[in-house]
C-alpha cells in the first residue's frame, strides 16, 4: 500500500508541477499576444500618414520609400503587412511600385533569408510573405522548400506563395506536377493556386492543355471554370476523345460551353457516354444550341439513371420551343418513375411563371406553351398536376 | 487502489492524446492564418454544398439563424431547413419571413425511408432556401429527410439554434479540397455563445457566458474539442462530428443508410457507421476535424435542460457501444477497434461505475480505519489535479492557436471555472450518464425539455 501511495504522490506532484507551468505560460502568453496587438495598433496609428502618402503617390512617378528615421522590428511589420494588403487589391503600376518599395525596403531580402531559418514557423511566415510580395526572386527556394515538405497544409501555402511569384511557367508547371505527385486528386486545389499566376493565362492554359501529364491537362480544364476561350477550341475538340475519363468529362464541358456546331453522330455519342458527367454536360448544351433534331435523345435521357442528366435534359427540352415542350408534357403524362417527376417539376415551374412575362414574345412562347398544357392537362392550370412527386430514389445529384 | 491507478490511467491516456493536439496545434494556427479565402470563397472551383438543417420548436431562433445560414461567405450551396413537426410556429415563422410557398411537384431525389413530408416550401427569390414540413421522427430522420431533397455531393448537419462563422464552411471546405478523395466527414468547432453579443445572426463580440452552467460548458466543450478532437482527428480515431456542425460526402453517407433514427447520438453513430463502412471495404480514408470552422451555440443554461441533455448524450452513448460492440479490441477495425472503442467502452461509458465504486469502496475502507484518511485524500487529489491539468491544457491550446478570449480577466474566470468544475459540476455528469444509462434500460427513449431563447434575449439574460 505505501508504494502505490507514493505512487499517486509522485503523480500528484507531476501534475501540480505541469500546472504550475501551465499557469504561468498561459499567463506569459497572454500578455505577449496583447502587447503584440496593442503595439500593432499603435503603428497603424503612428503611420497613418505615411500610409495615406503611398496610397496619394501610387499612380505618381516617384519612387516610394520607407518612412524617415529608425524603425523597430514590429514597425516594419505593420508596414509590409499594409503593402501586402495593397498588392492584393491593385494591379498594373500601381501594384509594380508596391512591389519595388517592398524590395528597396528589404522586406524580401529578410523573408528569403527566412526561408533558411530553424524555426518552422518563421519558415511559413516568411514563405506567406514572399508569396504575397510576388518574389519572384524567392521561387527556386520556395520549391526547394516545397519539395523538402511533407504533404499537408503547409504545402498549399508554399504552392500558392509559388504560383504568385513565378515568372516563367515552367515553375508553375514544376510546382503543379509536385502538387499531383502526392495523389491526392487535388486538382480543383490546384486549379484554384494556379488562378493565382501573374502570367498570362491563356498562354500558360494552352501549354498545359497540350502537357503530356493528363493530370496538369485535367487542371487547367478545371481552372478555366467552364468559359472556354474560342483559341483553345481545337485543343478541346482533341481532348474530347481523350481516353482519360476525367479530362474528357472536363472537355465535353468547356467544349460544349463555346457553342461548337455538333453533327448529329457527335451529339448522339455524347449523349450515350457511359460517363455521366458528360452525358450531363451534352443534354445541358441542347437546349442553348437549339438542335431540334436532338429531342428524341433529350426525351431518351429523361430516363437516364443520373439525375443531372435527366435534370439538364428536361431543361433543355424546355428550351426546344413547343415541340419540347410538348415532349415534356408526354413524358410528365405518360411517362413513369423518374422520368415522370423531373417532367411535372419543369412544367410546373414553366407554368407558375404565368404572367410574368413582359416582353410580347415571350407572352406568345408562354402562350402556346399553355395550350400545349391544356391539351395534356385540361384547363386548370391552379390546380396541382396529379400527386405530389417524391418517390424516385437516386442519390446521383 | 485500483480506482487511483484508474483514474491514473485515464489520465495519461487522455495526455498523450493532447500531447498529438499540442503536435499539431500550430499547424493549425499556421493554417488558419496563412490560407487564403478571399479566392476560394468565390470561386466556382470549391465544392458545392448542401445545409442540412434540423429544426424542432425553434420558432424563437430559427429566423436569425437561416439569416445567418444565408450569408455565409460561400459560392454554391443551399439551405435545407427540415421542420420536424414542431408544435410551435416553426414553420409559420419562415414562411413568414422568406415568403415561401407550397411546391406542388417537389423533387425529391433519395428514397432513406423517413417519416411522411407533409410539403416543401420555396420562394424563387432565395433560390438557396428550401424547407420541408414533415411529420415528427426526431433528428436523425429530418436529417435523412434533407439529404432526400439535397443536390450537392457534399452535406453538412448545422442545429438551428447555431451560428456559423462566415467563413466556417469555406475553411472546412479547403480541408477538404486538401484531399477529396478520401475525406469523409469533417467536424467543426463548437463553441458556446451564450454571453456573446450577437447581431444579425453574427457573434459581433466573443465574451464568455455570465451564467454558471454556460460557464461550465464552455470550459468542457473547449476541452473536449480542443485538448481531444485534435489529438483524436491526428490518429484518425475521431468517434465523433457534432451534431452541431459537420460536414459528409454524401454518397458515403448514403451508402451507410443515412442517419440512424430513434435514438440519440446520431451524430456518434454515422461516423462509427462511416469507419465501419470504409475499414471493412478497405477504402483509404479520414475523418478530419477542423478547429478553425466555428459554430456557436447556445448552451442550456438550466439545471433541467442540461441534465436531459446529458442523460440523452448518456443514452445514445451507450447504445452506440452496445450495438457496435463487435468493434472493441478488433484489430480488422484498426485505430477505432484497438483504441477508439476500447477507450470509449472503458473510459466514458463505464467511467461513472468505476469511479462511484472506487469512491464507494475506498469510503468503507476509511470509515474501517480512520487511520487511512489520507488514501481519501489523495483519491480527492488525483481525481482533481489530473482533470485541471488537462483543462489547463486545452487553455494553452487555445491560447496558442485561436485567442478568442482577449482580456486577461477571461483567462482567470476559465481557470477558475475549471477548478470549481470538479465541485459539483463534474459529480452531476457523472449522475447523469448514470440516469442515462437506467432511462436506456427502462427503453425511456423521451428527449426532455429543451426550451429556446431568442437571441436577442439571450444577449440580456447570458
């Protein structure tokens, strides 16, 4: 019994110890963070005017420097801070000399003599920083860095300070190709760091479509966020028929956005891809394309098991003028199951627009609509069609 | 001395698990402070997201918090409100306020069998916001009802008595992004916001609760999340999102069969279904957790609403552990059959028994000798200083990665809270799991009084 006494007793003095010190860091902490934020208030205070000096001398031809006499360490911070904050919001000149005031001011110099420190995290710090004042200077060390790190947040941060300051795109490649290699399918990440680039995209889009790596090619699809710029249609055409399924998917999307001219054998192999996303993207293109002859296949595809097919092709059958709309009213009558529901859902939303309409045209498309409706349903447009829909069951969306 | 070297033990276990929070506190902290949102949180690239919300008698709050809902600083997602049969004007109060009406052909996508929709409600001009009526099956099923209706491959549970940051969804929504493929669910951070001033569904200035119970809730909570999720999220043993506020794949979520209904501590059950699922069809996987995604929330502030409170989580904890007891000490179920499990079934579930026994037994054995008044003593001081230590723990962690609490007169009431918890508060949880686990045998499966306050009230009263 005594040695499991001084058992606890040894804990319990452990524990009171690892209080004890707890206490006092916890304190210590505390008065460090708000004598930090004090001190970062009182020099935005303090340099207030300068601040207003930069902000009145952005647009003039004079060189920016810093203010005069001797500045403390966390002063300098508080003005880097403030320049980086500038540089996110301007662009052209204006961004050019707050850049070159970051350089004669040695902010950069010290963060890239940073990036060597033991401390992780003034390492971060200072990668944040750079990115932030576009260092291109910075960008060998930040891939040094980069590759050096093992996958996790941090390297998000590296990429992205990268992406900002890189100015030749094979660093931007460089820095992509590590990201994938990772295999983490991150490419809507990536695509969203390389968005970041000072360089201009569409060049740097069109070498990374025509990349031999299908996983650079998938992002720069997804980077172009479904606009596709009319220079890089042939490209898209090619990557159509990829065999990789992602990037055929994020093709047929961004090819069917530019408004291609489709013959009939490319639309009915499109609307037959066993990936869903493409079949999506195809029905949703028919109805904006106004190919009448594709109702059949957009009729067909209210079937389909995926529910944005059947979904974007009811949309697109709304936008086919009567025919189909009539092929909608079929489907909503004689139809079954899906197919049925995601019909009387277009109709009904087409029909509560009633009165809506301000233009003369589209009184008289409304119109004939209606008269298809009637024909369908009988004249009681106020009334509910048939049973509330809700028993179909897929989880695709 | 068996219940010393217990508590002994729990308190190591719980401090290796914060020392994984303390490994990775500060690339949290880095996290938050270096990671950009201005572009995801417009871009089209960020995944698209449905909020699921559950809403029970909530006619005081439920208004302010779709408001807020409404606003988060996130490009695609939609507001899934599911008033599950609430006696008060739930239901009133929103279409009121949103000016919805009846869909007449819904679509309504998933088939998890809920209890009947009585209707859907919309207004084009909040083309996000869509509520569902139905008829009363408690949260698991309105849940189950949202993710029927819901678009978006992502889902997120958010109670309707619960603020979102704005930026809470875009910071898990990076998280996620970081690795897609094999994130399952992540959970957020739960704060309590009684004592906060809240203005147009926004916590404008952070203040702890002026109340003792919110008082206290705030100290456990920020243990909890704080000293154990971290650490826990590290292993990738995390047993739990909170209800409160996570986020799922939804065809995951799907393919375990949604929520499981009639019982509480669903929000534990999907992520042991979630491990289970992806353990035994060898998926690679996580289930994260992200501290920096805050939700507040208001606390009960009542003797009464707490302890049902409590004696639910007691309830839906132990039927968790009953009914997947297949999993605890199973090597094929890794980190959560080893050690989530075998922690949760010992260390939570049987804590009261094991320590009202040794309280009991160590009582008879000094009322014997007089003499050994001291082992009483020191079963006092285990007890206490091994939990004080651990809250202050989670006050450093705090202190290091998020410093929400500013004044240093905060920082004395929390250490002061966290010492006066073990007089009193910490011995009603322990009662409480107890009652919990008797109403579980009793098959008493009642949710108790829980009243709301507006928040505007709250603000006075907190």
């Amino acid at each position: 019994m005594f040695s499991n006494l001084e058992m606890a007793y040894v804990f319990i003095y452990v524990c009171l110890g690892l209080i004890a010190a707890g206490i006092i860091l916890l304190f210590q902490m505390k008065i460090k963070h708000n004598a930090e934020q004090r001190d970062m208030e009182r020099f935005t205070k303090k340099h207030h005017d300068y601040f207003m000096y930069v902000q009145s001398h952005l647009h003039d031809d004079v060189t920016l420097e810093l203010p005069p006499g001797k500045l403390t360490s966390a002063e300098r911070r508080v003005i880097q801070a403030k320049c980086m904050e500038w540089i996110e919001q301007f662009k052209g000149d204006a961004r050019e000399k707050l850049l070159q005031l970051c350089r004669d001011a040695g902010f950069v110099e010290e963060d890239i003599r940073a990036l060597s420190s033991l401390r992780k995290d003034r390492r971060i710090e200072a990668v944040y920083r750079l990115g932030g004042m576009r260092a291109e200077e910075a960008v060998p060390q930040l891939q040094e860095l980069m590759n050096r790190t093992k996958y996790g947040p941090m390297t998000i941060i590296i990429a992205r300070a990268i992406a900002k300051s890189a100015l030749q795109s094979q660093q931007i490649r460089e820095m992509l190709a590590k990201l994938l290699s990772y295999d983490k399918a991150i490419h809507h990440m990536a695509a969203d760091i390389l968005l970041e680039t000072r360089l201009d995209s569409a060049s740097l889009m069109r070498k990374l479509l025509d990349d031999p790596d299908p996983g650079l090619v998938k992002i720069s699809l997804v980077a172009m966020w479904g606009q596709a710029i009319p220079a890089f249609v042939p490209t898209l055409d090619r990557l159509v028929g990829s065999e990789e399924k992602d990037v055929r998917a994020e093709a047929v999307k961004l090819y069917l956005s530019s408004n291609p001219s489709l013959k009939d054998d490319t639309i009915a192999q499109l609307m037959n891809d066993h990936e869903w996303e493409v079949r999506a993207a195809a029905a949703k293109a028919l109805g904006s394309l106004h190919a009448a002859g594709s109702i059949p296949l957009l009729a067909s595809a209210l079937k389909d098991e995926n529910w944005h097919v059947r979904n974007n092709s009811a949309e697109s059958l709304a936008m086919l003028g009567e025919q189909g709309f009539e092929t909608l009213c079929q489907a909503a009558l004689t139809g079954e199951g899906p197919a049925r529901e995601t019909a009387l859902y277009r109709i009904e939303q087409i029909m509560s627009k009633e009165g809506e309409h301000e233009q003369v045209e589209q009184m008289v498309a409304f119109n004939k609509r209606k008269l298809v409706y009637d024909r369908y349903f009988g004249l009681q447009t106020s009334k509910r069609i048939g049973t509330v829909a809700g028993v179909g069951g897929d989880y695709t969306a | 001395m068996v219940t010393i070297y217990y508590v002994m033990i729990v308190s190591v276990l719980y401090f290796v698990i914060m020392l994984f929070s303390f490994r990775n506190i500060k690339d949290i902290f880095r996290r938050a402070k270096y990671s950009t949102y201005n572009t995801l949180s417009g871009s089209e690239l960020v995944p698209s997201v449905s909020l699921l919300v559950p809403a029970f008698n909530e006619e005081l709050t439920i208004a302010e918090n779709v408001r807020c809902l409404m606003t988060l600083n996130y490009p695609t997602y939609e507001v899934i409100v599911i008033n599950d049969g609430s006696s008060d004007e739930t239901l009133k109060v929103l279409i009121e306020e949103y000016g919805l009406t009846l869909l007449p052909n819904p679509q309504i996508r998933g088939k998890i069998s809920t209890n009947k929709v009585r209707g859907i409600y919309y207004n084009p001009q909040y083309p996000q916001l869509y509520v569902i009526d139905k008829e009363n099956g408690g949260k698991a099923d309105s849940l189950n009802a949202g993710i029927n209706l819901s678009r978006y491959p992502l889902i997120s549970s958010i109670d309707a008595d619960s603020l979102l940051e704005k930026d809470a969804l875009i910071r898990m929504a990076r998280m996620y992004m970081e690795n897609p493929e094999e994130t399952v669910a992540i959970g957020g951070d739960v704060r309590i916001a009684n004592g906060c001033v809240i203005e147009n569904g926004e916590v404008k200035d952070v203040s702890l609760p002026r109340r003792m119970w919110p008082m206290f809730q705030s100290i456990e909570y920020m243990k909890a999340f704080l000293g154990g999720r971290i650490g826990w999220s590290h292993l990738n043993g995390l047993i739990i999102v909170s209800g409160a506020f996570g986020l799922f794949r939804k065809d995951y979520v799907i393919a375990v069969g949604g929520y499981r209904g009639g019982y509480p501590g669903e929000d534990m059950n999907i992520i042991i279904k979630l491990h289970r699922y992806m353990l035994e069809n060898k998926i690679k996987y996580r289930v994260a957790f992200c501290p920096e995604a805050v939700c507040w929330t208001q606390a009960p502030d009542s003797y009464n609403i707490l302890s049902n409170q409590r004696k639910r989580w007691g309830r839906g904890n132990l039927k968790n552990m009953i009914e997947n007891r297949d999993m605890v000490f199973n090597p094929k179920y890794k980190i959560m059959g080893l050690l989530t499990m075998p922690y949760n079934v010992i260390f939570e579930a049987l804590n009261p028994y094991f320590r009202i026994t040794g309280l009991l037994a160590l009582l008879g054995y000094v009322l014997l000798d007089m003499t050994n008044w001291k082992v009483l003593v020191v079963f006092g001081l285990v007890n206490f200083l091994s939990g004080y230590m651990l809250s202050v723990g989670a006050l450093i962690l705090e202190e290091i990665a998020f410093r929400r609490y500013t004044k240093l007169s905060d920082q004395v009431k929390m250490l002061l809270f966290s010492a006066l918890k073990f007089v009193g508060y910490h011995q009603l949880g322990v009662l409480w799991r107890v009652q919990g686990h008797i109403q579980y045998l009793q098959n008493n499966n009642s949710w108790g009084t829980m009243t709301r306050q507006s928040w505007k009230d709250k603000k006075e009263a907190a």
